[in-house]
C-alpha cells in the first residue's frame, strides 16, 4: 500500500471510495489531522490539540473519536477496495486521561479484516507516549456504488 517518510493528508482521490464532489469538506482537512504512515498493516496519524479543545482547555473527547474514526475508516476503505467500500458500523472510545497542549498520535492496527465487517483498534497517545485514548471502529463494507 502506502508507506510515507513525512506527514501527509491523503489527497480524497487515494483514498478507495471517497466522494469527489465533497473533497474540500473533509473533517480531517479541518481537525489538522495527517497521516504519518499508510499501509494495510499499521496506519498512523496525528491531529493538534490547539483547535480541538473543549471549554476546559484539554483536547475534546470528540477530536479523539475523530481522530479515531478517520483512521480506522481509512484502513478499513484499504482493505475492502476496489470492490467494497467501508462505512461506519459502531464506535467505541475511552478516554484515560486529559490532553492539555501538543500533538496526540493515533495508531491504527487491525483487530479482524473480514469480508463484510473490518475492526481496528486504535490507540491515541499524547507527546510523552502515554496512552490518552482507546477506540475500537467496526466498519460496514459494501459494495461500492457503481460509477
């Protein structure tokens, strides 16, 4: 698959499936998240804290299920392309502890890649390493639209 050395946002057009005519709406454009590493194995990312803070100034508990998700959905659209396509089915996050200031990377593997259901479990930590979430995505995957 992908494999990066610096930083990137996927262009939509790499990611399988994505929707063209929406390109210049995606959430992680807007949440600064980019993915650090990209293949069908182990899928990384990072998002900032600065932005993505509730009113007690720690990191929203929504960015990490952001971050989660778009990880998740990303390895989970890896796996079922060209023929699939993967939707959202369920997903589970637990916050141990608060983030205050930095980056928080999330590190995607997967738990079971199926034919019609893929889960990840994605682990978010904060700039020291320690472990400030804990997610799980299942993903729906369907049959692509046809074009």
């Amino acid at each position: 698959m992908h494999r990066v050395e610096q930083p990137v946002t996927p262009n939509p057009a790499d990611i399988p499936g994505a929707d063209q005519a929406v390109a210049d709406e995606q959430l992680m454009t807007r949440m600064g998240i980019e993915i650090t590493q990209w293949d069908a194995d182990r899928l990384v990312g990072t998002m900032p804290v600065k932005g993505n803070r509730q009113p007690y100034g720690l990191l929203h508990g929504g960015a990490n299920a952001t971050l989660a998700e778009t990880l998740g959905s990303i390895a989970a659209a890896m796996h079922a392309a060209p023929e699939r396509i993967a939707v959202g089915l369920e997903l589970s996050v637990t916050h141990h502890r608060g983030v205050a200031d930095g980056m928080v990377t999330g590190v995607c593997t997967p738990i079971h890649r199926g034919r019609s259901t893929a889960t990840y479990e994605i682990v978010i930590t904060d700039d020291q390493g320690r472990r400030s979430c804990t997610a799980r995505l299942t993903c729906f995957l369907r049959e692509a639209p046809k074009v």
